[in-house]
C-alpha cells in the first residue's frame, strides 16, 4: 500500500547522518557506479560546508523517521541550480515530487531568483517531464566522465 503525502514530513535543515543517507540513496537509487557515489559525495560535502541559508535551501522528505527524497537549491554565481533530486521508488507517484518541486520554486521566487539550470541523466525522463511542467527547457548534452549522458536544462523568467 503507497502512503499518502499527507503522511510526509519535509524538513529544511540537515541532522546528523543525512548527508551519508543521502549519499547512499543516489549510489542504491541510481546504480551509476562508484565515480558517480564520490562525485554526490564530494559535490554534497562542499555545498553543505558552503550552504548559505539566506540564498540556499535544502528540502529531505521523511516518512517514519525515514529519509525518502531530497532537494536542494544551490546558489552558483546567482544562478538557482536545482541539485540532489530524488524521490525514493516506493514514495514516487502520490504526488511528492510535484510537492518538493513546488517548494523549490517558491523558494526560488521568494529569493528573487531569475534562472536556474539543472544537470540530470539523460535516462531519468520521468524527472524530465516533471521539470519541463515548471518551465525548464532542455539546451544540451555531454559525456561525462562516468560514461553517463548529462543533460543540461535551463529555466529564465
């Protein structure tokens, strides 16, 4: 039985063992390999040691003291970069990630944000559509270094 988003608490401030959790969850999740756990690792650890609260924000959905999504807004160089996207597969599909999206974009608005990018797998097309529904525009690819297809998507008001 899927739970109800009603039963979802989501927090704004990291507790101790978030940031490992969150790690694991992008390595179990994803299964892109190693290079690609040490990549999340490293980018986290920075943007956490870095986080501005003023301009940055970090959303981690929990349902019985469990984490099962994230979010966060990184601030680079003015620009909102959406980053840490993830809804756990049990928890997807009852309306959490339009909820985690919705909260990023008031967010986004509040902060006086006039654009941000997003950098996704070219395999996660279901996340895809769900940004181009708040007005993301897909602008290129490349090769990463994993081997992966990074997709690049672009939002201007």
């Amino acid at each position: 039985m899927k739970p109800f988003l009603e039963d979802i608490k989501i927090r704004t401030e990291y507790l101790p063992g978030d940031l490992g959790y969150i790690i694991y969850m992008h390595g179990k999740l994803y299964d892109f390999g190693s290079f690609f756990e040490i990549y999340v690792a490293e980018t986290l650890a920075t943007f956490y040691k870095g986080l501005d609260p003023a301009k940055e924000r970090v959303w981690i959905a929990e349902h019985n003291d469990s984490i099962v999504g994230t979010l966060a807004l990184k601030n680079t160089n003015g620009v909102a970069q959406l980053r840490y996207f993830l809804i756990d597969p049990k928890y997807r599909g009852i309306g959490l990630g339009r909820k985690m999206m919705d909260l990023f974009m008031d967010f986004f608005h509040r902060k006086k944000y006039t654009s941000s990018f997003l950098l996704t797998e070219e395999q996660l097309q279901v996340a895809a559509n769900l940004y181009g529904k708040y007005g993301y525009k897909y602008v290129s690819s490349q090769q990463t270094e994993f081997g992966l297809v990074e997709k690049r998507y672009e939002l201007t008001l």
